[in-house]
C-alpha cells in the first residue's frame, strides 16, 4: 500500500481499490493490455475526500496520479480561475492534475473518490503494454491447407487465449455497474433505477419485462426505478444481465450474425424450460434459471468471434463449424465466465452445458440439472442435439425424478401445461430485428 499523503494532512477514508471496468475509463490506462490491467487493479488504491478537503496543493511534488472516479472538484488556478470537474463527463478523462510542480489547488466539491497510483508504476505498465500490443499485432498463420485444420485450430484457440493473443469478449460495463450498486446496502431503487437508465435500451426492456405476465402488477409502469421496486434487486441484476449478454451476440459478418441468432434462440428456449422446471423444485430461483439457460451457451461467443479473426475461413467449408464449437464452447464459456468473476453455480452450468453424466452430488438438485434437463427436454420437441439420450439415461432426470416422483411423461406434461408461460418467457428474451 503506498502512503501518499504528508504527516499533517488530514486523513481520509480508504476503500476497496478500483477494478480494471474503472480503470479503463481513463487516460492513458485505457490504453493498456489486457494484462497490464489486472496488475494495476492491484497496485492502487481508491481515497475518499470529505466535503472542501484539499485533494492537490499548487506547487507540490509527489509520485502520484490522481483519477477522479466519483463525485466532483474543485481546481483553482494560480490567477484563481476555477473550474468545476465532475466525475464521468470528458473532462474527468485525463489525471486530474499530472504536471509537477502541481498546477492547481485541487479540492473536494463538495466530496469525491480518486483513483491514486504511483506514477512510475503507470510509466512501466505502459511501457510493457506498447511492448506486447506491438508484438500481438503481428498476424498469425494459420494453414488452412492442413489435413488437421479443425484440431489445429482447436489448440490454437486454447493457446492464443492463454497467451493473450485473442482477449475474450467482456462484459458489458451496465451489467457490472448495476450488480455493484445492488450489492451495496445502501443502494436505493431510484439509484439502481439511474444506473440501469445509462443504457437506453435495457433499461426499455426492464420496464417492458416488469409489465409482462411474468411480473405483471394490477396496473402498467412507465418507469425504471418502478419496475426495479416491482421485481426487486435481485431479479434486476438477473435481467440485466441476461439483456447485457443479448446485446453481445452482434456481428457484422452475416454468417456470424445468422448463427448468433440461431444459437440466442435454442439458448431462450431452454431458459423458458428451465424455468418452469425450477419453480417445481422448492429452493430454485426461476429468474436465475432464465439467466442459466443464456450462460449455458455464452461459450458460442468466443468460439465464433475466433473464427471470424482468421481471414477467409468462414467463407469456405474448410471445417465443420458446429463441430469446433462444440468441442470448445463448455471450456470457453466457464473460463470466460470467471474471467467476469460471475458466481461459481453460473461458471458450473456453462461447463457442464450437455453434459448428460454430470452427477456432483447424488442427493441435491443444481441448477446445472436443471439446465441439462431442460436442453433435453427441447431435444424432444426439436431434434437438435444428435447425441442427446434417452430421459431416463440422464443424471439429471433420474436424480429430479427421485425427488419429484417424475417420470418421463409426467415431466413432458409439465412442460406441455405451461406452454403459455413459457411463451411468454421467451418473447421476453427476443433479439431485436
């Protein structure tokens, strides 16, 4: 921890240090690798100042960067111009004052949060940073011509991924703000209703998912922080995210955007299977069996975002596409998963995604039966899956079927009775055109 403040200087209070998603907002950090980051997520520390407290004093020297991450300042000039900054706007984008001797007297107005870093520390990471982007950036060959293309590539993904040459796509920004705000105690609904509204387009869902026979209240709502009270905290961050992860499946090139939506589509119907599962097992969050059933395939991402970096290989017939992604989406999906340091029961869904032998635990029912199941169930109405067993032949089922008294017929009659609801649930999760 470095101690950045002189003896007498008033002492402010120390929180948790900024993450890599509030690095990224500034200048140059924005600018770093991958790597660079999640070092620097460490070598910081965040200060906050009460309301007039001086943050910089005109004329000092120290090796410090200040960002400011929250709130608003003052910074006075030696003519005493002033100039009011707030956090989150283009002019909070740079360090606050970075020429030494200080420029300026830097004041809370009326209270903020830094980011503060060793100077030097910056100067090493970017360093290393232009380094390694300049090594990246070389292209990478691939012999489109080998007889083992598809086991070729598969290596290669592995290998590029652990090396950083391929980053994984990231999780939107909303996501991680809203499930921030909602596990801070003293987060209010029109607080987690503000930040859900930095995103237009969720937030609309939000409102319009609130209204929809799943939430539906005696009358219609017309607001965010409305329909954040009628679902609560909880379910919030689950839809967010689950709108956050739709928005990922975009592309330009068509293939990709033609198999995004193939796969978003089984991937909502297994949600709308699961859930109607999980409310027949007492103890099962149905909202979190929706998020369950887009996490079960996020690894199609990846696999698909890889392919469309190798110049021409898309175009051609050169590998069976479905093949490779299916050999890598279980792997892909949980690594990528905890690289967004989601909860462990998500991470374990998309690794076991298919998986008709998974059985970590003979007695209690996961979510991950309750996703394998419900993938089986949309085999039987759709035939999708070409290796898919018999109910019976599955893990999963027997272990419901024990605690449930089902049977094969009695768990497609549930899922026959609630065609309704599950119509309704997957209308909710429906790519814009």
């Amino acid at each position: 921890m470095f101690s950045f403040r002189k003896k007498n200087e008033p002492i402010t209070a120390v929180s948790a240090k900024a993450t890599i998603l509030d690095l990224k907002k500034f200048k140059p950090l924005r600018d770093m690798g991958k790597k660079q980051l999640v070092l620097l997520e460490a070598k910081n520390q965040l200060r906050k100042y009460k309301e007039g407290e001086r943050v910089l004093e005109r004329g000092s020297t120290n090796n410090v960067e200040y960002f400011l991450l929250s709130g608003s300042i003052r910074k006075v000039a030696k003519d005493g111009k002033e100039k009011i900054i707030k956090a989150n706007t283009p002019d909070a984008v740079n360090p606050v004052s970075h020429l030494q001797p200080r420029q300026f007297d830097v004041y809370a107005n009326p209270e903020c949060t830094m980011i503060e870093i060793a100077w030097d520390v910056i100067a090493k990471f970017f360093s290393q940073s232009q380094t390694q982007t300049q090594a990246e950036s070389q292209p990478s060959y691939v012999d489109l011509g080998s007889p083992t293309l598809l086991k070729d590539l598969i290596q290669k993904f592995a290998s590029d991924v652990k090396t950083g040459k391929f980053v994984l796509p990231s999780m939107p920004e909303i996501a991680q703000k809203v499930a921030k705000m909602v596990e801070d105690p003293t987060s209010s609904s029109g607080e987690v209703a503000r930040t859900v509204a930095l995103d237009p387009s969720i937030a609309v869902k939000l409102v319009s998912t609130a209204n929809s026979p799943l939430f539906k209240g005696s009358r219609d709502i017309n607001s965010c922080e409305e329909a954040v009270t009628r679902i609560g905290f909880k379910t919030t961050k689950q839809l967010v995210q689950l709108f956050a992860l739709r928005e990922l499946f975009s592309a330009n090139n068509k293939e990709i955007r033609k198999r995004f939506r193939a796969h978003w589509g089984i991937s909502r119907r297994v949600s709308a299977i699961a859930y109607i599962f999980a409310k027949c097992v007492k103890g099962m969050d149905e909202n979190e069996a929706l998020l369950g059933g887009i996490v079960q395939n996020i690894g199609v991402l990846p696999a698909l975002v890889y392919l469309d970096s190798i110049p021409g290989l898309l175009e051609s017939d050169l590998i069976d596409i479905d093949e490779f992604i299916n050999k890598t989406k279980n792997v892909m999906g949980a690594y990528m998963l905890k690289e967004w340091k989601w909860p462990r029961e998500l991470i374990e869904i998309a690794a076991h995604a298919e998986d008709w032998n998974y059985q970590p635990d003979a007695e209690k029912i996961t979510m991950t039966d309750i996703l394998i199941l419900s993938e089986a169930h949309l085999n039987i109405i759709q035939k999708f899956l070409v290796n898919c067993p018999p109910l019976p032949n599955i893990s999963s089922f027997s272990k419901l079927a024990h605690k449930l008294q089902l049977t094969p017929d009695k768990s497609i009659e549930i899922i026959s009775a609630a065609r309704n609801e599950i119509s309704a649930v997957e209308s909710s999760l429906l790519m814009p055109n």
